[in-house]
C-alpha cells in the first residue's frame, strides 16, 4: 500500500484532534482510501504540555526544517493561526514542494491571492475545508456538489462564539455582557473575544465564501460590519415581539448591480431555518438556479468538527481529489471571472434603529423629520416603557421601509451629533 508522509504545524487544541484521528484512525483511513497517511512530524514550541493524545517518540519537535527539509513529507498542515508566521511557512512548504492543507481563515481572507498564485506556480495545492465552518462540508459542497449552479445567494452564521451569545440572551433573557462570560467559561469565547463579536472572524470566513461560490476578490476589511457587542437584551425583546429572532449573518448575493456582501445581526422570521440554528452551531442556507434552497449545520468550531475537516483534506489531497478541484477552480485569479462586489453604500435594506434619546415632547418629531431629510422612510415606531420612570433618557425603537446604506449611514451620523441623542444610535439588519 502506498504511504503519504505528513507533517503539522501548531500543536494546540485542533492541533491535538488532528493527531487523534490520523495516529488512531490510520487502518480505518487506509482501509477506505488505500492510501496508508501517516502523522511523522509534528512541530509546535510547546514539547510539554498534554494534549489529551498519546504520539510516538520522536513526532514531536520544535525545528521547522525537520519537516520542511525532509523530502519524503509531501502533506503539510497548517494550524499555527494568524498571518505570521504561518504566511511564511506556507510558502515554504510550498516550496518545498508539498502541498498545504490549512484551517486558517485569516491567512486566506489576507493573503489568498498570493498564496494560491504560488501553488499554481509550483504545481501545489491548498486544502481549506475547515477554515469556514468547522466540521460542517460547506466549502466542499460549492467546489464540487453545487457546481452545475449559478449561486444566487449565501446566507450564513458562521461564528459559533456569536450564535452562543445570541441565543443564550434570546432563550435566559440575559445582558450580553453576563452571556459573554459564560461563553469563556465553557470555552466557546477567547480570553480577548473581539474577533469573533465585533464580527471580523465572520467577515474573513466571508470573504472566503464569496471567492468559492462567486469568484469575488475583496479586501475583508472593506465588507460591510457590524458585531453582536451592539446588541442589548432590549433588541432580543423587541425582535421577539415582531415574531423574529437576531443572527449574525453573513451574506453574500447577487443584485443587478453586483455582489452585495455584508454581515450585521439581523432580524429575521422565527420560523425561518437560520433562526431554529442555536448554541455554538452554524447553519448555512445556499441558494442555487437549479437546486434552488440548500441548508447545512452543524458544530462550526471545536477540536473534533474542525480536526474532522482537516483530516478530510488531507485525504483528499493525498488521493490527488484536492488537485482536480484545486486546477479547475483557479481560486483568487485573473483567470477567474469574478461577480464585481457593490459598493456597500448602495447596498439596499430594511434596517433596526435603537436611539437613546432626552425624554421630552417633540423629539420623535425631530427623529423622524431627520430621518426624512435623508430618505429614510420609517415603517414603524415605538418607545418602549423606561426601567425608571425618573430617568431623563428613553429607548426609541424604529424600524424602516427599504433604503440605501449611504442614506442610512448620513441619517445615523447626523442623528448622532443631534442635541437630543444620547449615545451611539444602534443599527441592525432586517431581512425576510
């Protein structure tokens, strides 16, 4: 039986999954593929720490060149997270003349063009399953299963952190700060959480999405962005109220005028299909011309789901499936017509609006004449009964008819330096 060499950078928790299954799956994988992939190096700066997983003497160690200049490695995975060093590495393993299987999102969102440039150059491949959405096989599904369709439409939540959060305010009734917390307490937020909830690790997973399914290539920064840490337990109220639930959503759809890509906490009906996605799970709806609506979920992040992943592309790359696809894609360039990606300020919508305002006769008055100046045509109103009678601020709750973003984002900013605002006018996304 044929033997495939692989080596991993980064040790960590994924890290740690990853050597489960290729050190004690390895009959098993055999047995399917009729490749025999063996785990011989694993590279990390940590040689102590426990893992949860027994490895050979000799795997582990902390010289780079051991797996770099070792020629019968061929598979090399990527799991040190970040641009540097793992940019580097990459494209020395490339190099190297191995292929490279990574589930680091930021690296792509970043540095795709180069990267895959430099592949094809050598003649290598990048495997990228788990770098959107875990365990769950979206990026597989539009590289291979959904390729007889035109993509008409991703609507996704795909930060497991951002859906924890939501969902446990909506269900307990909690202030984000106290479900926050909790989502470090078990492990489902980080230490410094402000990638996943200002809603930059769902831009970057994004990014990578539009560029599968529609050829797009945009700075991530650049997307239209707003996290979860706007949302208050009041908006969770309100949205109930209206039959609706708040997801992060990360969307990305064709118009008549481009590709309209965006992610915002977003009001949608409770009995749609991404409002029933709780907990840490992602859910991810692909619209098609042919297939029409497709829906996936799953766990998006963990050691098992995203080590599963991982796993699947380095199978796939040892088997050579990974070059077919990788070849006929031609992902992140020139050669690639792309959908050309809208400006954000044209991107049209209904939207939420939370103000904080002085509670005194005539200022809905002024909000709604404000809103009017900008063409902003309010659907309905309301002030929702203050925790205080006392206090001299009250909450008012709008929601609008359709409108442009430019039109919302002048009617917001001039609310905002209004004498009768009190603090940062809170927008969200409403959609059908």
């Amino acid at each position: 039986m044929d033997s495939v060499k692989v080596g991993l950078l980064g040790f960590g928790t994924i890290g740690g999954g990853v050597a489960e299954i290729l050190l004690g799956k390895s009959e098993q994988i055999a047995r399917a593929t009729g490749k025999k992939i063996e785990l011989v190096k694993i590279c990390d700066k940590d040689l102590t720490s426990d893992r949860g997983v027994s490895i050979p003497d000799g795997i582990l160690t902390d010289n780079l060149a051991e797996i770099m200049d070792d020629p019968e490695i061929s598979i090399v995975i990527e799991l040190i997270g970040g641009i540097e060093p793992a940019r580097s590495f990459v494209l020395r393993a490339l190099e190297s003349g191995k292929d490279v299987v990574t589930a680091n999102k930021a690296l792509l969102a970043n540095c795709g063009p180069e990267l895959f440039a430099k592949a094809r150059e050598l003649g290598r491949t990048i495997g990228f399953e788990a770098s959107v959405c875990g365990g769950v096989p979206v990026l597989a599904s539009i590289q291979t299963s959904l390729q007889a369709n035109e993509i008409e439409s991703i609507k996704a939540i795909v930060n497991g952190t951002c859906n924890f959060i939501l969902s446990e305010m909506e269900s307990k009734g909690s202030a984000y700060a106290d479900v926050l917390k909790e989502a470090q307490r078990l492990g489902f937020a980080e230490a410094n959480p402000t990638l996943d909830v200002d809603g930059s690790d769902s831009t970057q997973k994004l990014c990578i999405l539009a560029q599968l399914a529609f050829g797009a290539v945009t700075d991530w920064k650049a997307i239209s962005r707003v996290g979860v840490d706007v949302v208050d337990s009041i908006d969770v109220k309100f949205a109930r109220e209206l039959g609706r639930k708040i997801r992060l959503l990360a969307v990305a759809e064709r118009s008549n005028e481009g590709l309209v890509l965006q992610v915002c906490p977003t009001l949608i009906p409770e009995d749609s299909a991404l409002a029933k996605v709780t907990n840490a799970y992602n859910g991810i709806e692909i619209v098609g011309d042919f297939v029409g609506s497709v829906f996936y979920q799953g766990w998006g992040a963990g050691r098992r789901p995203t080590a599963s992943a991982v796993c699947s592309d380095v199978i796939d790359s040892a088997l050579g499936r990974t070059k077919i696809t990788f070849d006929s894609l031609r992902l992140w360039s020139d050669q690639r017509e792309g959908v050309p990606v809208m400006d954000s300020k044209k991107i049209r919508g209904r939207a939420y609006l939370r103000l904080g305002v002085e509670d005194k006769p005539g200022v809905m008055a002024k909000v709604a004449e404000t809103l009017a100046k900008r063409d902003v045509s309010i659907e309905s109103m309301l002030q929702p009964p203050k925790a205080r009678p006392d206090d001299p601020i009250a909450s008012l709750i709008i929601l609008t008819h359709e409108t442009s973003s430019e039109a919302l984002d002048d009617a917001v900013a001039e609310l905002n330096a209004s004498s009768f605002i009190r603090g940062k006018t809170i927008r969200l996304a409403v959609r059908d």
